[in-house]
C-alpha cells in the first residue's frame, strides 16, 4: 500500500496526515488484473464487499488467505471499513453466472473473520444529459430575465473560495487550461479504473463540462466562467460504459469526506426505468455524510432531477427523492424545461439549457470550451452546486439542513409557467410546483440570508409500533 503526505491549512492550522493510495497503473500488473464485467442491470458481478473483524491491512493477508479472489481496495464509512474484491476466475474455475450468487463467497461468509460478506450487482447509472454542447453565458451575463442573481453575489465579494466541490462524473480532464488551477489532483481518484487519476478516456467529456459550470477560471481570458470560480474541484470519476456497484457508489459519495463540503451528482438511473434508489451501503454513505461530514454540519449532496419529461416522474428515483440530496431541475425561458421531470423531491430550478431557446456554454475535453447543444438537468445541477458554495463562503456553518431551508425560503416562482399544473401556494405562503419546486435560485439572497441565518434545529425521527391484534 502506498501514502501520500498530505499537507491541508485549515483556520490557520496546519494538518499533516496520511491519504491511502490504490497502486498504479502497472504496479503488480495491478490494472491488468482488475477486470470489469459487462452485465445487466441488476445481475451479479465479479466483485465482492465485505467487513473484517481483522484490523491489520487485508492487502497484506487476504490474497494469500483466500487466493479465488484478489483484492482491490478499502474505504470508510463512518467506522466500518469496507473491503472489496474481485473473484479470480483461474482455468478450472466454472464460469461465474451473473444470475446467481458463486459457491466460493457463500464459503467466504462461513470464515469467522468475515463479519459480512456481499456479491455484489451491477446497477446502470447515467449522465443527466441530453446533447454534448453548449452556446454561451447568457445564465450569468444578464441577457435574460429573470436572472439567477450570480453577478451581485460576486460584486459582494463572494467567488467559492476555501470551497471543496466533489465532481461525480464521467471523469474530469484536470489539466483544462479554463480548470487547472481550481483542480486539487493530490485527492482526487479514479473510482471506476481503480486509480487516482480521474481524467477520463476518449469520447467521455461529461463530467469536464460539469465541472465548468461550477468553477471554471474567471478573468483569464479563456472559455468561460464558473459560479464559483474560486472553490476547489476534486474529480471523482464513477461513471464509465459498464454499470457500477453499491460499494463504489458509497465510496465516492463519502470520498475526502471530512473535507468535501458539496457532492455535485448529475448521474443515475436511467429515465423511464420505474422505482430504482441507492443500496443499503450508499444510504449509509447519506447518513453518515450528513451526520458527520464537514465537522459535524454534514456533506451537501447536490443532485440533477433528470430529464424524462412531464411523462416521466422523479419520485421513482431514490437518489432525488432522499431526504439528503438536493434535487434540482430545469427552466428555460419562461417556463419549466421541456425535458424536465414531475416531483414533489424537486426543491428549486437553475437555467439548464433547452434547445426551444438557448443551450449553455462551458469547458469540454481536449482542452476546448464549446457551446452548441447541451442541454439537460445535468447542467441545471452543478450551477446550484456553484450557488449553495457561495453560500456556504458566506457563512461556513451553515449545515445541510439550513441549506435545504435557505433554497426554498429564498427561492421563488419569478414569472415562470409550469406546463404540468398550476403553481400552488402551500401552508408557508410560499409557491410552488410539481415541476420547479419552490422556483429559481436567487443567488443574492442565498448569500445575504445565508451570512446571518440562525441554524435550524437538527433532523428529528419520530417512529412508531403497529400491533395487529387477532380477530374473534
């Protein structure tokens, strides 16, 4: 296993500590042995999961312990260390089946230093996206009203700075001349090729246009300019051709997690596909990151509401529909984006480009910047995520809670049609839609309420027993 001496200033202070890094490309032949399977949705994989009562690293035993497998990696949640692996097919070896669980994890299970053991499956996640480009800064720039109010945040100071923005996606190109200087490439990771090198591979820019939006360099004469043009990006790349698993979702959305302070996610189930939501390790990913993720105040997960239209229905999605994201949709002018999706989860709306108006323009792959196309709620995502970082420079304690309530106490209807049904006014007097909650985002306000807001109480759970007494 190999370390690297990470340095961190935080308030003044200087933090040494020890981030774990995944082998190299080439190390052991480590790459060449880490083979992804091509399955469908839901069926089994070649990889495993599993927690120890051991507490020595299982890169130094486990291999040679337990040789049907080899092993890929380890991360925390919370206390619980996860362990996965991947099931060595050899010569004699049957052929794994995707349909039912293999022999050798069930004698994995029975080991009595195996406190848990899963195969896991392969679950299909999408980029929220519908074209590939963009056609200029008119969200920022004021050609259009109403305006989402970036402009007067910045004029008071506020540009993301002191800001770490996690970006789940395709990949991240970190040397882009537009993002270099805003990427940390020392705690990024490559969640999907098992590395730490989150560029992605040819043909894949999603996650580079992603990352523009939200913090793309302002005043160097190049491309454009992100909402927080200040913050830090951290590439996590997750998505790739092949479907992914529960671990690997959970993995990325706890990465860096006592420093992450906002999760950009504009990813997941494919649209159309019914009722589908995060596994039981990425929903102890959620809790965890909000319980415990920056210091106490919990971990901003921004989330893309998706773009299957009015005859789509988001509710479907777990992702969006969790308490612990921020779901965000799309308008175009004057009304609700066409692709945009019904549900009571969407909580506010940013511009996300439409091609009944104006698509966006941002960063792309290759070093270039483009601006013809793109639209979705892929996009709508990382410009709240550009928003809620000033916010949070505004006023840092902020927590996932008081950000939730600053979206809808400051955000408003603003003159926007809903094409689904009418807007209504809810038992707060505020408006809202089955298709943009609470309104457009006013970035202003999110920064001048956020700088003197009084922290909402914390998360109560109330629950209760049933009891079926017996008929006669």
């Amino acid at each position: 296993m190999k370390f690297d001496l990470v340095i961190i200033l935080i308030h003044g202070i200087y933090l040494v500590c020890c981030v774990e890094r995944f082998p190299n490309a080439g190390e052991e032949n480590f790459s060449n042995r880490i083979k992804r399977l091509d399955v469908k949705d839901g069926e089994f994989t070649n990889r495993i999961v599993f927690t120890t009562t051991r507490e020595d690293d299982p890169i130094l035993w486990f291999n040679q312990k337990y040789p049907q497998y080899d092993y890929i990696a380890q991360f925390w949640i919370g206390k619980t260390r996860y362990i996965t692996a991947q099931i060595r097919q050899t010569k004699t070896k049957e052929v794994l089946s995707t349909l039912r669980e293999d022999t050798d994890v069930e004698l994995l299970r029975k080991s009595s230093e195996i406190s848990w053991v899963r195969q896991e499956k392969a679950y299909v996640r999408k980029a929220k996206t519908l074209d590939t480009e963009w056609s200029n800064l008119w969200h920022l720039n004021g050609d259009i009203s109403p305006t989402l109010k970036v402009n007067e945040a910045w004029t008071a100071g506020y540009s993301g700075k002191g800001i770490i923005i996690a970006v789940l996606d395709d990949g991240l190109q970190t040397g882009h001349p537009d993002l270099a200087a805003n990427v940390d490439t020392v705690n990024d990771i490559n969640i999907y090729k098992v590395n730490n090198n989150p560029d992605p591979e040819p043909g894949y820019s999603h996650g580079t246009k992603v990352s523009g939006l939200i913090g793309a360099v302002k005043d160097n004469n190049l491309c454009i300019v992100g909402v927080a043009f200040n913050c830090t990006l951290i590439g996590v790349r997750i998505l790739g051709d092949l479907a992914i698993t529960d671990a690997e979702e959970a993995q990325a959305l706890s990465h860096y997690q006592s420093h992450v302070d906002i999760y950009s996610n504009s990813w997941g189930p494919p649209d159309g596909t019914g009722f589908v939501g995060p596994k039981s390790i990425t929903k102890t990913a959620f809790q965890e990151g909000v319980t415990n993720g920056r210091n106490g105040k919990g971990s901003i997960y921004i989330w893309s509401a998706g773009n299957g239209g009015t005859t789509d229905n988001c509710n479907g999605d777990g992702y969006v529909n969790s308490i612990y994201t921020i779901a965000i949709s799309s308008v175009q002018i004057g009304k609700n984006a066409w692709y945009s999706e019904v549900c009571a989860p969407a909580l506010a709306v940013t511009y996300g480009g439409s091609e009944e108006d104006r698509f966006l323009t941002t960063t792309t792959t290759l070093s270039d910047c483009t601006s013809d196309g793109v639209q979705g709620t892929s996009f709508a995502a990382p410009i709240a995520s550009g928003i809620v970082a000033l916010a949070l420079e505004a006023n840092p304690d902020l927590t996932w809670r008081d950000i939730q309530h600053l979206i809808v106490f400051t955000s408003n209807r603003s003159g926007f049609s809903d094409a689904y049904s009418d807007w209504t006014t809810n038992g707060a007097n505020k408006e809202f839609s089955q298709v943009m909650g609470f309104g457009l985002m006013n970035t202003e306000a999110m920064v001048s309420y956020g700088k003197t807001w009084t922290t909402v109480p914390t998360q109560q759970t109330c629950t209760s027993s049933t009891s079926s007494p017996g008929l006669g």
